[in-house]
C-alpha cells in the first residue's frame, strides 16, 4: 500500500514540475485542424445518411395504405433518424467546444 501512495505521489509531482514546453503549438495546431477536419467529413456523412433515411421513412409512411405495421416500422425509422441527428450534431458541438477549449490550454486557437 506504500508503495502504491509513494508512486502516485512521484507520479503526480512529476506532472506538476515538468514543464509545458513539451508540446510544441505548431504541432499541435496540425493535429488539431486535422480532428476538426475529420469530425466535419464525419458529421456531414451522418447528416446525408439522416436525410436519406428520413426520406426513407417518409416514403414508407406516405405508401403504407393504412398498414399499421408498415406504418410503424416508417414512424419508428424516422423517429431513431432524428436521434442519431441530435446525437450527432451534439458531439459536433460538444467536439467544437473541447477543441476552442485544448485551442487556448495551448495557445493554438484557430478561430473556429
């Protein structure tokens, strides 16, 4: 158990003595602009497969003919599209915000 505490106390006197200049900001721009960018070809690629299947549970709906179960198998495939939407448009902010905020912890910010 003291060594367990002895190792966790090095540990931590050693992230708080070293210094920040490991990073350098160049380098981290470039990763950072390359997350962003994958992260907007990934949202708009999620928002194509959204639309696409809204459409698609559009159609069914409209061409049930008063099928109930076609018409709940449409109802359900437009309502879990708008979910997966909002979970994907949340990350996208949510990704945005953690990003402007590594951006100022690292002097890198990009002015998204």
């Amino acid at each position: 158990m003291k060594k367990l505490a002895i190792f966790y106390t090095l540990t931590a006197l050693f992230f708080i003595l070293t210094p920040s200049a490991f990073a350098q900001s160049a380098d981290v721009a470039k990763v950072q602009t390359f997350i962003q960018s994958v992260i907007q070809v990934l949202v708009t690629l999620a928002g194509l497969v959204s639309a696409g299947f809204f459409v698609w549970g559009g159609v069914g709906y409209i061409t049930s003919s008063g099928n109930p179960e076609s018409l709940d198998r449409s109802k359900k495939t437009i309502f879990y599209s708008a979910i997966g939407l909002a979970i994907v448009l949340g990350a996208f902010v949510l990704s945005n915000i953690v990003s402007q905020l590594a951006g100022s912890a690292f002097g890198t910010a990009t002015g998204n």
